[in-house]
C-alpha cells in the first residue's frame, strides 16, 4: 500500500492527465464548430484550469494531509536571559 505522500501525488499525476484529456476534448469539439483557432485554445484552456482545479480540490478532500505533530515542550531560556530575569 503506498504511503500517503506517494498517494498524494499519484492523485494530482491522475487528476492533470483527465484535466489534459478533457482539454484537447474541449479544444477540438470548439474547433469543429467555431472558425477561430484562439477561441478553440481558449475553450481547451478553460477547461483544463476548471477541471484540474476541481479535481485537486477533490483530491485533497479523498486524501487529506498527514496530521501535524504536537508541539514540542519549549525550550528554556538561554543562560543571558534566565540570569537577567533572575535578578
């Protein structure tokens, strides 16, 4: 089973190779019914920048982050401090 971090990672490489698919989806679809090349490019750009956003935002909910650790216990002042304060 992979660790989470390899889990993580495998989930954003899945999530930018469907946002590519349905990027070149939207762009030839566009080009087919349109007569510009620039509103083709900026139909598959749209696309690609929803769906990646979406799918990351889906992917960080399925695999969350690691918890952070606890903190640790502070560190006692330094020997010029405890010595000023003492005083």
């Amino acid at each position: 089973m992979p660790t989470r971090q390899a889990a993580r990672i495998i989930a954003v490489v899945i999530v930018v190779l469907i946002a590519v698919i349905a990027a070149l989806g939207a762009g030839i679809v566009t080009a087919a019914l349109s007569d510009s090349a620039l509103m083709a490019v900026g139909a598959g750009g749209g696309a690609f920048v929803t769906v990646a956003g979406l799918g990351i935002h889906i992917a960080a909910y399925l695999v969350p982050p690691a918890p952070a650790p606890a903190p640790a216990a502070p560190l006692p002042p330094p020997q010029s401090q405890a010595i000023t304060a003492s005083s």
